[in-house]
C-alpha cells in the first residue's frame, strides 16, 4: 500500500510525517501501508490479549486522542490506496483475518483458519455467525463476493482491485480486461457462513493477504441504497469492526476532526477497551507539540528539532519499520530517461546526513528497493538486505561523471526539473535539503519544488504528472513481491514510464512458474533488484523509522507491518 504507494500520508505523518496501490507519499506512504522491522518487534507495545484483560480493571477514562497529518482521501475499500485510509478502513471494518501484535494473520469475521485443498487452490472459510453491520444486517459471505467483485469490475475504476486481485484470485485478470464475466470471479458464497475463494494459483502469502483492506466485505444492499453518495462521509458508511467512524465529513464545516467510537455491535466488543479515538489533522510539528504539552493530545509526530529535544525522556518513543522512501523519477520526462542523469540524481544526494540531520528520528539510509529485517532467504535465512549489500549509494564524483555524460547525450548544459512533495513542514523541509543537494552536486540543473496536499499529490501521481516525486511505499504483504512488482512494465503503479523486460520477466517468473520452488523464486527477487537499481530506476534515500511524542499511560497499541499502521483494538489508558 502506498502504503502503495506511502505513502506524504505516511512520511507526511511521520514526517511530520508520508500513502501501496495498496496502493501504500513525500514523506508520505505510497502503499498503504507500514511495517515495523529492526529490534523492536511487530508491535509499539508488546501487548497481548492477556495484558489488555488486565487493563479492563483501570478506573481511567478510556478515550484516546491522536493527530494525523492528512485527512482521509476516501473511507471506501475498493478506492482506497493509502495509509491513512487504510488505517481508518481497518480500525472501523473487518475482514476475514486481522493481524495480530505478532504480525500473524487471526481470525476476524472467518470462525477459525481456511481449508486448504492439496493444489492450493481452494481456499474455503467458515464465517462467524454472530458478525454483524452497525444497521444491524448479518455479516454474510454474500458480502465479501460482492466486494470482491467490486473491486475488479472496470467500471469501479479501482487501483487496489486489479494490482492485488489479478493473476491471484482466479478470473480477476481476465474480467479486469473485460474477457469474463465478474460472475466468474473465484470467489463463492456456498451459503450465508461459507466462502469458497479459487485462486489462479497458488499464492504463498495469501493468508496475510486477507488481513488487506481491499479484501474487506461491503453490505450490497446498503452500498446500492447510497449508490454514488456511499463513503462520502460517515452517514453513508455502515461498519463491522471494532469501531464506527462518526463526525466524518471531508466538505463539511469541520473536514479535520472525525471521531472512533467503539462498535457496540462488534462480535469482539468485549476486548475493546477504548471508548474513543479522538483525532485531528495538525500539519505543523509545533502546533502538535504545543497541543501534546497542554494535554490536548496523546500522539504527535515530531521532526528532528524535536527529536533533539524529547529524545531520553518517557514520552519519547522511536519506532523503526520497513517502509522505504525513494524519489521516483518519471522517464516520460526527456532528461530522466537517460540512465546517466537518473544515476546522477541517485548519487548526488548525502543521504547519511539527511537521516542523522534532516529526520532524527531513528530512520537508517536505504541503497536499494527492499528493506532490511522485512523477509529471509527460505534457504540461508539471511536477510534480503544482507544478501544483495548496498546496490545505490551516494558518490557525488561519480555522480557528477554521470550528470555530465547524461547532458552530453542530450546535448545541452542544463536540465530544469520538477520535484512533487507533500505540504506538511517537516516535507517542505526534506524537499528543500534534496533540491539543495541536487542543485549544488549537478552544475546546470534547476530543481523547482512543488508542496502540495496528500490528496493533490496522489492524483498527480496517478495521472503521471511529475518530474521527480518524493515517494514512499510500505507491504501489502509478507513477501518481496510487495516491494518489486509494482516496477513491472504493467503495473497500475507504474506512474513514471519505466520499463525493463528484463526485470519484467524476473517478476513474473517468480510469481508464475516458480511459485512452488521458494529458493529459485527468491533468488529471482535479489536478481530483480539489482536490475532495477542498475536502472536506477528510483533513488532510494531511506528506510523509515518513525519519533514520536506518545502518552506512557497509552498501552496495547499493535503497530503493524503492512495495512493499517496501527491497531487500536487492544489498545487502553493505563
């Protein structure tokens, strides 16, 4: 997901924040998604279902308040392509499986795990009978084949449907190109409490693919009632998850402040403890802290001038994750697609001093496209990053050789280019360290800054309108493939007009012919990344991690590798 793609929501949140499709952003996550890596666990507390019961006994006042740095883009699963979309769908619905405070795929609205058949093919779930939607309707399988379908129908014009249902669930691809019938979707409702899901092939990362929220059901008959007003604000959403949305209506008076409230109705209410999740969009790292010292708020991002401040103290918290920033360079622009000027570009920039200066907050620099402590060889079980070492690093004498062979090519002295970031202070202030690098490593070149909000940034994206973009991306899922399929020729994240058929076929091989043969198809991923970064196809810059200012008394809060980046419903004041 951005992630999918983040991301600007995501780094936008953490820097100060970022959005990968999901889906999953300039300091934001293009994929919808986060993750957590390093040493500190799948989780920001390190609490189980056994620690919160203990919390049931607090006398506290158990509502929760939080800031994020976007509004949420759309509040439905089959549109939805970033992180803070993400995070609201996966806080007020569920689907089929959650993930647990060990990154672990467990039952939500399935009553228990899948049978399997030999091939892998058929996946066939038993639902819970007492699941039900905040109007009072029964969560049925009729529900997720409807959403399913949704979500690949060409006419829904959904991102996250075909780039995580196609060539996975059977007939997705082909009814994406109009040559099936959405009927034929692999998925069936054999009764009101048993789906039967027929994959295309077998998918090693499913399960934690059904923790995803494109995978969420949806009540038909409400969605066909609101027709074209459905998700447009909280009155026309219904919810099956822990919590409801409430006070959520982005052209409203009040389009920044919208409300969790605990889901009465929620099969598992019993474990959810906070009452409500209170949260506020604040761009301005100040503004957050001011609010956090008056005890307006119990979570803040902070910048790296606060870092410096906070660091050592019990309200700090630093929380690494393997979710990758990059700028992604869009080679239908003359200059970028000339492989020399995008080297330049990748070397030019000293990304030790933009982690240790520009961020603070515990983020490492990234010299390739997967991120470390994320997947290990099937074989050596030697980590991704160790195997394939440092693949772009920064060199700026190299990096000048190759601006100068670049200009040479194109025959001319200067090169003037746009740089796509997001609107929050602390993205304006990665966007101006990056131009100062650039402008100051690469004589002729001219770099002008466009900081615009979230929402602007991810439809320029989509429509391929950039130079160069600040971008970010966390998994969708406990694979490699997270991180290397959306650079494929066909992609519906493939915004920047790159193509290799070489890597092309890499990827496919790895998720076509070899998907039963684990150390072959992994070899083909470490292979796959150093073609794209011979390409330098991207400039990486650097694998997140993410400082905050976080209440002591707040517990139970399960911070997630991929999906919503956070998950409230163990979650209590102390």
């Amino acid at each position: 997901m951005r992630k999918k793609n983040w991301f600007l929501v995501v780094l936008v949140l953490m820097l100060s924040l970022v959005v990968a499709a999901c889906g999953g952003n300039n300091t934001g996550n293009e994929g919808t998604n986060n993750a957590e890596g390093n040493t500190e666990g799948n989780n920001t507390e390190a609490n189980n279902a056994e620690g919160n019961e203990n919390a049931a006994a607090s006398d506290s006042e158990q509502v929760l308040n939080i800031t994020e740095a976007s509004q949420i883009p759309t509040m439905d699963s089959s549109m939805a392509t970033d992180a803070v979309a993400f995070q609201f769908l996966g806080e007020s619905m569920e689907g089929l499986y959650r993930l647990d405070e060990n990154a672990l795929p467990i039952p939500g609205i399935a009553d228990g795990e899948p049978e399997i058949s030999e091939d892998g093919l058929t996946w066939t779930i038993q639902l819970k009978e007492d699941a039900v939607w905040s109007n009072g309707d029964p969560v049925t399988a009729h529900d997720f084949v409807f959403a399913w379908r949704r979500a690949v129908d060409p006419e829904t014009g959904s991102e996250y449907g075909p780039f995580m249902m196609n060539d996975v669930i059977a007939n997705a691809t082909e009814i994406n190109n109009g040559e099936a019938e959405l009927e034929e979707l692999g998925v069936e409702a054999l009764s009101d409490t048993e789906l039967e899901i027929t994959l295309a092939k077998p998918i090693p990362y499913f399960h934690s693919l059904l923790t995803f929220g494109t995978f969420l059901p949806l009540n038909e008959s409400f969605v066909t009632e609101q027709g074209a007003d459905y998700a447009l604000s909280s009155d026309n959403l219904v919810f099956n998850g822990p919590f409801t949305l409430e006070n959520w209506d982005p052209t409203g008076e009040d389009p920044e402040q919208w409300s969790l409230v605990k889901n009465a109705d929620y099969w598992d209410a019993e474990t959810v403890q906070l009452e409500e999740v209170n949260v506020s969009v604040v761009k301005e790292t100040s503004t957050g802290v001011n609010l956090y010292t008056n005890g307006d708020v119990d979570r803040h991002p902070l910048s790296a001038e606060y870092v410096e401040q906070y660091a050592g103290t019990e309200d700090f918290r630093s929380l690494p994750e393997p979710t990758l920033f990059y700028l992604k360079m869009n080679q239908g622009t003359e200059a970028l697609a000339n492989q020399d000027i995008r080297k330049a570009i990748s070397m030019s920039i000293n990304k030790q001093d933009l982690v240790d200066v520009i961020l603070a907050n515990g983020s490492v620099v990234s010299n390739g496209a997967v991120p470390g402590d994320f997947t290990t060889h099937p074989e050596t079980e030697e980590d991704f990053r160790d195997i394939n070492g440092d693949l772009l690093t920064t060199d700026q004498e190299t990096a000048k050789e190759h601006w100068q062979a670049g200009l040479d090519a194109l025959g001319v002295d200067s090169v003037e280019l746009g740089l796509l970031g997001g609107d929050t202070e602390v993205a304006t202030e990665m966007d101006a360290y990056i131009k100062d690098q650039l402008e100051g490593n690469l004589e002729g070149l001219t770099v002008n800054v466009s900081s615009v909000p979230f929402e602007e940034r991810i439809a320029r994206d989509e429509a391929s309108d950039y130079d160069i973009q600040s971008s970010g991306w966390g998994p969708d899922y406990l694979d490699p493939n997270t991180w290397l399929e959306m650079w494929t020729t066909e992609s519906p994240y493939m915004t920047m007009n790159y193509s290799n058929e070489e890597f092309d076929t890499l990827i496919s091989e790895a998720n076509n012919e070899l998907l039963t043969e684990p150390v072959e198809r992994y070899d083909n991923f470490l292979e796959a990344e150093k073609v794209l970064m011979e390409d330098a196809a991207i400039a990486p810059l650097y694998q997140r991690a993410r400082a905050y200012l976080w209440r002591p008394d707040v517990q139970g809060v399960v911070f997630n590798p991929m999906g919503a980046d956070f998950s409230y419903k163990w979650a209590y004041i102390e």
